[in-house]
C-alpha cells in the first residue's frame, strides 16, 4: 500500500528552482548546442544558402566528404577499465611548439563570406584556447591583421600560434610575396597546399550562383529576408574581397582556375622551402608513396587531406589512410590529418593511430557562422569536453597513452581485390 500525504509546501519548492532566464540571445542560442551538429543547425538558420551551401558542400556528388564522415563514425574504441584518469592532459608538442589541444584551425577561403568576424574571430579564438590558427592565401583579412587579432587577445600559459597556407599562383611573384610577408609578421609554419591545380567541380556553388562578390538576384533576395543580420553586417562593414589577391568577380571556380597553377612541381616546392625561415608542411597528400618522397625531400611534416572532399570526388579517406602512412613516415616526420572531423572523438581516434595533430575547417565555420567569435570559442570548447571525455573513458591522462590498440577502423569499403584474398582463405 502506497503510503500518501498532503503536499508539503517547503518540499513542493524545492523541486520548483526555475533557471535565470538568459536575456543574451546570442549566448542563449550557443549555450543551447551541445555538438558540433547543432552549431551546424543554428548556422544553416542563420547564413544564405548561397554562403551556407559554400561551406557545407563538397565536389560533385559529395562522396569523399561522406565517406570521410562515416569512416570516423566507423570508429570502434576500446577502452581500458579500473585505470583512473581523473585529470586530463589534453596539450602537445607540435612542429616546434605548444598547443593547449591537439587540433588547430584549419585554412579556410572567403571567410567574412561567412559572418563579418571572419578570421579574426578564428584567430583571436584561437589564441585564446592557445591553439593554431592558419591563415589561407585566399582569406579574406590579411597576414598582418590576423597578426595583430592573435597579439590583442591576452595570452595564457600556451600562446596562440599562427600558420600560412600557400598556394602556388600562375604569377610567382604574388606567392613569394605572401611567403615573405608571413615570415615577417612572424608566422612560424607554411602549409604548401598541393591538391588544387584546379578548382574542384562544387556543384551546390554552381546551383546557387555563388560568386564572389555576392550577386543579387530574384532567389538571393527571397533567401535574404528571414536573415537581415547577415545583410546588415555584410553592407555595413568593409568590402568583401580577397586580403592578399587582387582578383576577384566570378565563381569560385572561375577565380580558383584563373589563380592557380597546374603545373606546380617539386622545383617549386624546393623554392619555397629555400625562402621560408619556419617548419614548412605539405598538405593535400593521398598515399604513402607521396609521403615518403616528401619527407625524403625534407619537408618537417604533411597533412593527409583531400581538402574536405571539395576537389576530387572518390579520393582516399585520409582517416583510413593515416596508420599506413605513420607505419611508413611516422618516425621521420610529423604526420596530421584532416577532413570530416566533427567530434572531440574523431580526434582522439586520429591521435591514437598515430596523428600527431588534426585540423578543423567546417566545424570552426559552423561555429562562426552560428555566432561569431563566441560560436568559435563554443565550437572549441565542444570539441575539448569531447576529448576529455572520451580519453577519460578511455582510460587515458594524456594524448601520449594513447595507441592504436586503443582504436579498431571498422569499413564499409572494402577493395573488391581484397573481397577475393579473403574468399580464398
């Protein structure tokens, strides 16, 4: 029998504590998203398709963005139990200096496209977890004031640190600018981008009628209404244009074709390698081959990339392709990964087969896009409760404990010649 009684008032209060109503609407909105998917729900709201559709597409049929996705949700971990991990060590070394995480911001184009903070809001983001920013030749602040964001933000116990991704120009002399421009502003490592000779066949960008600037047509106005903080941000604040490059007008494509080189070789990396005082990193590898003769060549590290699947539909997924690529080069050279990282637990599965550091584009954009420099700083600290949480469950205090053991790579895809090696055993 159910024993009842008269509700006690002082009881019936104490289940009643009604949160403080948060009046910041932006504030309220990030507190709100708990992943990076959610960053990614606020940020589709809030953005035009056309700039939305830029970030979040890749090329032709998407296939290497997805497959890129579903092999890190492929994951399987194992953890170790009664190991106690009450205090996490999330930082590491990285090409000759510290990061309070073990992910950086990756290079990202046309970013005050975006939301008007653009990469300054990633770079004083950046700096302020004390974490790598990088900086693209087609960004749209310049060397010298992602510079001076990085320098006004107050520095904690880990610096902020900025890189340079480079892209080889048809006119050399625009690239060997933007090279010593970088040195001198004090950024301390190149990224030598090497899978883009031609721009990559964005279809959703061709859909929209993206272009850059932005045209006005009968669709982009009826896009606009339900979104007039964008505009108002975008017409209110400086042009939109490239800080380093003098061209623009036309389609992504159009530009990235006009601009870059497909005839790019090993000379020109031996050229850039003479003039850049810092750690010079090439990114945009696909296999081992190209990897060992690499660092055969003397670069200080590579970035296992496929430029978030944007450029060659079907490429390699480089998750699946970092532990032959560590097994080959790993001792010789620092090996990083990026492209469809979208949770702290990508990263630690990358770390532990043998990464030693990772690159996020589209969920720092995501982030930006949700909210400015804020949506930045909360897409950061989303991903850093994802790595504490997972190396804690884990077993794990610091990144160095972690081990291939620790990560199996389940597939979907596998290569029909292996399908009949397996058949016959």
């Amino acid at each position: 029998m159910v024993q009842r009684q008269l509700p006690k008032v002082g009881e019936f209060l104490e289940l009643m504590q009604f949160k403080k109503p948060e009046l910041d609407a932006r504030k309220r909105r990030l507190d709100a998203a708990l992943t990076i998917a959610d960053l990614r729900a606020i940020a589709k709201r809030r953005t035009p398709k056309a700039a939305f559709d830029y970030t979040d597409g890749a090329a032709e049929g998407e296939l290497s963005l997805a497959r890129a996705r579903r092999a890190f949700e492929d994951v399987e971990f194992h953890p170790d139990i009664l190991r106690p991990a009450a205090v996490v060590d999330t930082s590491c070394e990285i090409l000759g200096g510290p990061s309070a995480l073990p992910f950086g911001i990756a290079p990202t184009g046309f970013t005050r496209l975006m939301q008007t903070e653009g990469e300054t809001a990633g770079a004083s983001a950046a700096a302020a977890a004390g974490i790598p920013f990088t900086l693209s030749t087609l960004g749209t602040t310049s060397i010298e004031d992602v510079k001076a964001a990085t320098l006004r933000e107050p520095q904690g116990p880990i610096p902020g640190r900025n890189w340079f991704q480079l892209y080889v120009m048809r006119d050399r002399s625009i690239s060997y600018g933007l090279v010593e421009r970088a040195a001198a502003a004090g950024f301390d490592t190149l990224q030598f981008t090497v899978d883009t000779p031609i721009a990559g066949a964005r279809l959703r960008d061709k859909r929209n009628g993206f272009s850059i600037p932005p045209q006005l047509t009968l669709g982009t106005i009826v896009n606009a209404i339900p979104r007039p903080w964008w505009w108002y941000d975008f017409l209110t604040t400086p042009k939109l244009e490239f800080a380093s490059l003098s061209t623009t007008g036309g389609t992504v494509g159009e530009l990235l074709n006009a601009a870059m080189d497909p005839t790019i070789s090993d000379d020109d990396l031996d050229v850039i390698r003479g003039m850049w005082p810092g750690k010079l990193v090439v990114k945009g590898v696909q296999n081992v081959q190209d990897a060992a003769r690499l660092i055969d060549r003397g670069v200080d590290g590579i970035v296992l990339s496929n430029h978030g699947g944007r450029q060659l539909d079907r490429a390699p997924v480089p998750f699946h392709l970092l532990p032959k690529v560590v097994r080959e080069v790993g001792k010789d050279a620092t090996v990083m990964v990026d492209t469809g990282i979208m949770n702290g637990a990508d990263i630690v599965a990358s770390i532990a087969l043998g990464a030693k550091f990772t690159l996020i584009g589209r969920a720092y954009l995501y982030g930006l896009m949700a909210g400015g420099r804020q949506g930045v700083d909360r897409t950061i600290a989303i991903l850093r409760g994802e790595i504490e949480r997972t190396m804690t469950l884990l077993g794990v205090s610091s990144l160095a404990e972690l081990e291939p053991r620790h990560v199996t790579q389940l597939t979907r895809l596998v290569p029909v010649g292996d399908q009949q090696i397996a058949s016959r055993v």
